[in-house]
C-alpha cells in the first residue's frame, strides 16, 4: 500500500497527464493551467469538499466552480477520478458515470460529455457553465447568497439543513475582467465568509506575462472589499494549502480570497511559465519529456492508475457519503417535525410551484387611463411573492423605478445578518446581478432581478448563459421603449428587445396591458428551464375591456387575436406588443366605422407563438392575409418574419430622442393617424392624413 505522499502525488500526476493527454488528442485546448492547478483542485476535492460522488445534486452539497472554464479537463479529471455519477431524469444518481474515461479521450468531439468548455446541464458534476471569465466567479456569489438565504428559510435549531460552502478556481482573466470586481464587492459588502475565491496567480494571460496589463495589488483590493486574503506561494505545497484553507473556514464575517502562486505547464520543461501553454497542446515530444520528468511511463497515455480512484474513494467519497446520509437521517426528523419546509424544500428543489401559487391573481378592471405595466406588474408579482416564499430578488439599484420591491408584511430586505429578507439589492451592478441570479437560481430560489431595458446591455453575458444553462431567472426591465421621453436616447431602448429576442431559447414577454401583466407572470412562473425578460412600460397603458376584446389567456400561445371582424375574415392585420397595441385597438376601431375590415393581434412573445401548432399559427395571423403592418417602438429587425415582404413595420430606424413622450410618439410616427394610414397602404387605398 502506498503512502499517502505518494498516493498524492500519483493522483496529481493522473490529473496532468489525463489533460495533457485529452488536449493532445483533441488537438486543441487548454493543458497548462489544469497542469498547474492539479494540486488544489486534488487537495479541495479529496480533502476540503463534502460532495459525495454518488449524489452529485445532493442540496448541501459544497459547490466547486471553475470560473477559468478553458482549463476544463481540470473538472473533468476530478469528475473522472471521484467517480462521479451523471445525474437521472429524476434528479437522482444513476450508476453511470459522468465522465467516462473514453468521454476525456473524445474531449472536445461532437457530443462528448467533456466539451471545451463546462456546460451545466450536460456534464453532472459541473455546477455552472464558465468559459467567458469571470462569469463563473460571479456565479458562485449567488450561489453563496443562496446558501445564506436557506439557511434563514430551513435550518431550525437542531437541524442545520443547508450548511454548504462555495469555491471558486478564478485566474488572471477573471480578476481583470469587470464582473468579477462587482461581485466581489458585493459579497465583500454582504459578508459572505461561506464563499473561498482560489486566484491562480501564475502571471500569464495569452498574450504574455501579466506584466503588460495588470499590475495592481490584487490582494489589497480584495482586503479593500472587505474580503479576507491568504496566500500560498507555491500551489504545490498541500501544507500551506491546508493552512489557507483552514483560514477560510475558521473566518465567519468576510469571504476568503486565497492567492496561489502556481506555474502554467508545470513540469513541462520547455513550455512551463509560458503563455505557449495556455491554449495549445504540448506537443508529442514535450508531453514524453514532461511524462518523464513526473516519472511517469513516457508512452502511457490515459493513464489512470487504480490506486488513483480507490484513495479518492476513501477520502472525498466516505466523507461525501456519510455527510449525506446523516444529512438524509436528519432530514427525516426534520420532515416529521417541519413538514411544510420540507415539502417546500422538495418542491424548491424540483422548480414546482406550491399549491395556490396563483391564488392572489386577479382581473384588472377596464380603464381608459389604465396603469403602467410596471406598476401591474409590481402587484403580480408581490401577489405571487406571497404565495411563493422562495421567490426572491431586486434591483440594480432602480426599485423605486421598476416597482419590483416586495412590500408585504415581512417580505425583508436580504442583507448581512438579515439573509432571510426576500428583497434583494444588487447595487449598481447589472452584469454581476445578471450572473448572481443565476448562481441562486443554479441553488435553486427562484430569482428575479430588475433595471430599464436599456441596460439589458449591461447585462448580457449572464442572460446568454441563463438561456445556455436553461435555468428560470426572471429579467424585469422597465421603461422599455422611446416612452421614456426626457431621459433621451442614451435611456431609450432600440436594438435591445430584437437582440434578446436573437438569444436562443430565452423567452421574452411584453406585455400590453394590465391583464396581459397577469398572463405573462402566470407563464413565467410555470417556466422550469429558460430564463425570461419581462419588458414593461414606465407610462400609463390603458387596461382593455376584455369583455369587449378577446381574453388576455392569450398571452399563453404568445400572440392572440385580440379584435377581429364580425366574420372573422379580415383585410388586413395590425400586429403589435405591449405599448403599441392600444394604439392599433383604437386604429381597429376607426377603420371599422370606415367599413374596413382589420384584425388586431397581440404578439406579447414571439417566442411562445413560434411553439404553437401550425394550425394555430395560421388561425392568428391568416397566410391568405398579406396587408400587415406592425407597430413596435423599437427597432423593426425580425418583424419581416411577420409581415411578410410586402407588409410595413412601424418602428424605429434611429436613436431616440430627449422630449416630453406625446411630442416623441408624434415624431417618430406611433400615432393612430400613422397606423391608419400604414393600413390603407397595404390595402393600396388612396391615403389622406
Ligand atoms: C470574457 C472573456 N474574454 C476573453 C476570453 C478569451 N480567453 C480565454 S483564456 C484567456 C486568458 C486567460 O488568462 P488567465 O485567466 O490568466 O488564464 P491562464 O492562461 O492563466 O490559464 C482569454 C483572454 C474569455 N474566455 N472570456
Ligand atoms: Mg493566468
């Protein structure tokens, strides 16, 4: 039986070799920084981290994410070697592993469980999705805030339900990148000390020494975030490692930063401390020679000792495992003693919804003068709120403008020492708030973040990868079109709804009134795998009479007939979302005394209608029917797939403009003299306005 010195070092150099190995093989790829970095990654799984391998989703599980996503085969070695299980339809653990020691061989093939990159939802065992850097980093906030926030909503004395920590590999980039500074701040400020960033200080990015672009104090400013900092200079030394780690979980007010000083290509002799090794395989002659200098066999390739699993077994594994079934034992007692939270735990966990989840919504009353849709909204959602108690979120700083703040009684506000407020605060921070409610929502809580549509651009990144990760967070952007009036182009959206609309799989819903607010929260909070942007208006909307105008259940199929002929047989279509259908209504109601015959259809979700049946489709917007005109105040890109090539789009082909909004909507044409008109055009009627 080896000794636990050599057990180790046979484990870190079943790690290197597995990477240099997939990476040479894929002919592409990332080899030094999983070369280097094999130590920590060895030392936080089979000594620090209570996973247990057979139950990789097991709640408390501590998360381990991989913000530097391009050193991959780090995480798929780890899966490989701990023998980690993919996970069933029904969340359980199967027998099969993860990731297959053929699947490493195909790193980087067509449907490969080992794709370039970590992809939640593919690989069991990966915990988010990373590559672009600094996401993962910020992921791993949220998933820490959601930690805190269970805790407040399940632990009972006695019964400590959710306990789990959260670290996170980062490097050079992710530290430079933007995102990774807000959410530090962040967490700094909401005293996350169940939260451990590892910054792989190896000094190389791609294009060289770090020397170039970045020579901050990175330490200092992580102590000036509030944030405690250790550091090791040698990632190989376990000793020092251990001590680190020791720091982190003694500390009970701050996160930990530890700072690693680690050699890209470890042990490679002419590649190690060079960017050569960050992106391209070592090639076959320096991976022999760097096999021999770990003594390793020169020509063994995937080599995987079975000495390697069977010691992480008996570490990682018997500590993952018995943690789990004395968490199982506990959580029996706790489902005798608490039953509600348990059964709430498990429906958290499956993304259901509680029974009456939609018992407070209600029917908005007709108003000509109606209510803006974030002020509709604003009652929804707290209605939901109330029945939902893990429906948690806020703002970048614009609740008061977005209404998204919880107001009912003991709804909270989720700061240090108060984790369990439901009322979340992102500080100006929209691209960390984007990629934080997807670190809670990864953990489970279903999350919303809100700010004005504008800044959806701040955000992006995070919402691509929520729509790549297909989990259910919730965009509430507010002041959605050139209604904002005085705030000027800089705050008024153009491009923003057709490039989120270009996101596959994310769903995004603008609703038209008050009634179309009610629909659209009763979809989203159905919605189990994709995230969606919910576009509402800073101005009064009228609320129609639906008495009069077909129901507002329409929102489901994501666009509907809203008024049509008596006959049903209309002369032309008038397609409009959210603030511009009023506009087509009251158009519909003038060319009806005109004798013409126009139907209006509500598009609040291009994405829900394209899943309609074609029958459906067809019955909304009649092939036979090409007079179209659409009226969208935003951009027209993508409207053309409704209007067909010889209907009009009514829209913006500019920036906006700083005006009071009834001079704004005369002068960029969203009027109901323009519809009308756009309407006899199609219907090559003489027009006279
Ligand atoms: C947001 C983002 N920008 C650029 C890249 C491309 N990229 C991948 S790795 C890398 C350099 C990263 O350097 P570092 O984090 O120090 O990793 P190391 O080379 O040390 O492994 C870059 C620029 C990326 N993945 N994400
Ligand atoms: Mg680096």
């Amino acid at each position: 039986m080896a000794d636990q010195t050599s057990l180790y070092t046979l484990c870190v150099t079943t790690i290197r070799t597995l990477a240099m190995d997939a990476v040479q093989a894929a002919n592409s790829g990332h080899p030094g920084t999983p070369m280097a970095l094999a130590p920590v990654a060895y030392y936080l799984w089979n000594r620090v981290m209570t996973f247990d391998p057979d139950e990789p989703v097991w709640p408390n599980r501590d998360r381990f994410v991989l913000s530097v996503g391009h050193a991959s085969m780090l995480l798929y070695a780890m899966l490989h070697l701990c023998r980690v299980k993919a996970v069933g339809e029904d969340y359980c653990g199967t027998d099969d592993l993860a990731v297959t020691l053929d699947e490493i061989k195909r790193f980087r093939q067509l449907e490969s469980k080992c794709p370039g990159h970590p992809e939640y939802h593919w690989t069991s065992g990966v915990e988010t999705t990373t590559g672009p850097l600094g996401q993962g980093a910020a992921n791993s906030v949220g998933m820490a805030m959601a930690q805190r926030w269970m805790a407040k909503y399940f632990n009972r004395p006695g019964f400590d339900i959710m306990t789990y920590d959260v670290f996170a590999l980062c490097g050079d980039g992710c530290l430079m990148e933007g995102i990774s500074s807000e959410a530090a701040s962040l967490a700094g400020h909401l005293k996350l000390s169940n939260l451990c960033w590892i910054y792989d200080n190896n000094k190389i990015t791609i294009e060289g020494s770090t020397s170039l672009v970045f020579s901050e104090d990175v330490g200092a400013r992580f102590a000036a975030y509030g944030w405690q900092v250790a550091h090791v200079d040698d990632a190989n030394d376990l000793d020092k490692l251990s001590r680190a780690v020791q720091v982190f979980k003694k500390e009970t007010g701050r996160p930990t930063l530890i700072i690693v000083d680690s050699h890209i290509a470890f042990g490679a002799p002419n590649k190690q401390d060079t960017h050569g090794a960050h992106g391209e395989p070592l090639g076959e002659e320096e991976i022999r020679l760097t096999k021999k200098n770990y003594d390793w066999p020169e020509d063994a390739k995937f080599l995987v000792p079975d000495e390697v699993p069977r010691h992480i077994q008996d570490g990682l594994g018997q500590r993952g495992k018995a943690a789990r079934e004395s968490w199982m034992q506990m959580f029996k007692d706790y489902r005798a003693k608490y039953p509600q939270l348990a059964a709430h735990l498990h429906t958290m966990q499956h993304r259901q919804l509680p029974d009456g989840w939609d018992r407070g919504l209600t029917e908005f009353p007709s108003d000509r003068k109606g209510l803006a849709s974030r002020e509709s909204s604003a009652k929804v959602l707290n209605a939901l709120a109330k029945e939902v108690p893990w429906l948690i979120g806020g703002s970048a700083d614009l609740a008061p403008s977005t209404k998204t703040r919880l107001t009912f009684e003991g709804a909270g506000d989720f700061e240090a020492g108060t984790e369990g407020g439901r009322n979340l605060h992102f500080g100006v921070r929209e691209h960390a708030m984007g990629a934080i409610m997807s670190g809670l929502a990864l953990s489970k809580v279903r999350p919303y973040g809100s700010g004005f549509l504008i800044f959806s651009d701040y955000g992006r990144p995070a919402i691509r990868l929520a729509s790549m990760m297909e989990i259910p967070v919730i965009y509430v952007f507010t002041h959605d079109s050139i209604g904002v009036g005085e705030d000027g182009p800089t705050h008024q959206p153009i491009e923003q709804l057709a490039s989120l609309r270009a996101i596959p799989g994310l769903v995004t819903i603008r609703p038209a009134d008050a009634n179309e607010v009610v629909e659209a929260w009763r979809v989203i909070m159905q919605i189990q795998h994709q995230p969606v942007i919910l576009a509402l208006t800073r101005q009064a909307l009228p609320t129609l009479d639906r008495s009069q105008y077909a129901s507002a259940r329409g929102v489901a199929q994501g666009a509907y007939v809203l008024a049509d002929t008596d006959d049903g047989q209309p002369e032309v279509l008038l397609c409009a979302t959210g603030s511009e259908v009023s506009l087509c209504v009251e158009a519909y109601e003038r060319l009806k005394v005109e004798g013409i015959k126009s139907r209006v259809v509500s598009m609040p979700s291009w994405e829900l209608f394209e899943l309609q049946n074609q029958e459906y489709k067809d019955s909304v917007l009649p092939p036979s029917v090409t007079a179209r005109v659409s009226v969208e105040q935003a951009a027209t890109f993508g409207w053309s797939r409704y209007v067909g090539l010889s209907g009009t789009s009514i829209g913006m082909k500019t920036f906006g403009a700083s005006a009071p909004l009834k001079d704004l909507t005369k002068h960029f044409g969203f009027t109901v003299d323009h519809v009308i008109a756009a309407a006899k055009e199609q219907l090559q009627m003489p027009v006279r306005i």
